[in-house]
C-alpha cells in the first residue's frame, strides 16, 4: 500500500477498500497511469510479485463514480481471464473509448 499511495501521491490518493482491493483516484495522463500501474509490480531473486487492475476515466468511460467502478470490475476481471502462458508481463491496459 505505501509504494501505491507513494506512486499516486504526485497526482492523486490511495484508498485500500479492504483484503487486497485498493482504489486510486486520481487526474493523470496516460504515462502517468503507466507509471503507477508499475508499481504494482515486486521482483527480486527467484521471485515476482504482479497483479491485476482495471481503469476507468470519467466522464469518457462511465458518468458516475458508480458506474466507473463497475467499469474498472469488469476489466479487472477481463485480465484475470487472461489464459495462462499468453504472457503475464504483456500490456493488458484498456485504452479509453473513443
């Protein structure tokens, strides 16, 4: 949580909404979202630690705080689906709609 809160810090804030579930609002561009999403990822000798996350922009994604979640659980759950050997590292983020 702290490395997340850290990452967000510059241009937005962290919430844990409790067991492993975190949320991160925020006003960032593209590269700035990147940069986040990074660090949500641990290595060391022998080990990686990766997860999973789903955006969502609004007004572009979703009109409501309500309806961007269930956007962001919908592709969070998209990228859990993802079968196995397609490649963890492979970029799995959802470019907004345009």
């Amino acid at each position: 949580m702290r490395s997340l809160a850290a990452a967000a810090a510059p241009v937005g804030v962290a919430y844990r909404m409790g067991g492993d579930e975190f949320c991160v609002i925020l006003t960032a561009s593209e590269p700035e979202l990147r940069r986040i999403a990074d660090s949500l990822s641990e290595g060391g000798e022998g080990f990686m630690v990766t997860s999973a996350y789903g955006a969502s922009v609004i007004p572009d994604d979703a009109s409501t705080v309500s309806a961007a979640l269930s956007v962001v659980d919908e592709r969070l759950c998209s990228r859990c689906l993802v079968p196995r050997g397609a490649g963890r590292r492979a970029p799995r983020h959802h470019p907004r709609r345009v």
